[in-house]
C-alpha cells in the first residue's frame, strides 16, 4: 500500500476547491493508496516522473516513488490553471 503525500501547495488548493468536487478528489486520493496507476492516469508529456488524473474539471499532477512505495502529489487545480503551475 502507498503513502500519499500532499505538497503544501496541494493542501492549499484542495481546501479550495467546492465541495461537490472536494469530496470526489478526496476519495480519488484515497483511492492512490492502492492503486497509484489509476484506469484514465497518463503520463505528464515533457516531464520524466509526474502522471495526471481527470476528475471532472479538475487534475491531480503527482509522482510515484515505487521504491518507498509513496505517491507526492505536488498540485491539485481546475484544468484551465493545472499547466501553469507545474
């Protein structure tokens, strides 16, 4: 099982974000435990280690360190901001 770790960036945005979205992003966090490839995850084009996932209108940017079995998710935003701020 992998330990999901949230940069302070993350943490920020996802108190942000509304509610009805917020609860699904928690849920999908939790569900990195288990499994941190995800069905729909893609691999962040131009970058060596960072991976996505879509939930609904916003993304989850993260890395996966299989060694230590941790996933860091670094940003957490709508899709319209997630690339700027990678």
């Amino acid at each position: 099982m992998y330990k999901v770790v949230l940069s302070k960036k993350a943490e920020k945005q996802l108190d942000s974000i509304p509610n009805p979205y917020y609860l699904s992003i928690k849920d999908h966090l939790k569900g990195l435990e288990e499994n941190p490839r995800p069905y729909g995850y893609t691999k962040l084009f131009g970058y060596s280690d960072l991976y996505r996932i879509r939930i609904n209108n916003y993304r989850i940017v993260y890395s996966i360190y299989d060694d230590i079995l941790k996933v860091e998710v670094i940003n957490i935003d709508h899709r319209k901001q997630i690339y700027k701020n990678i």
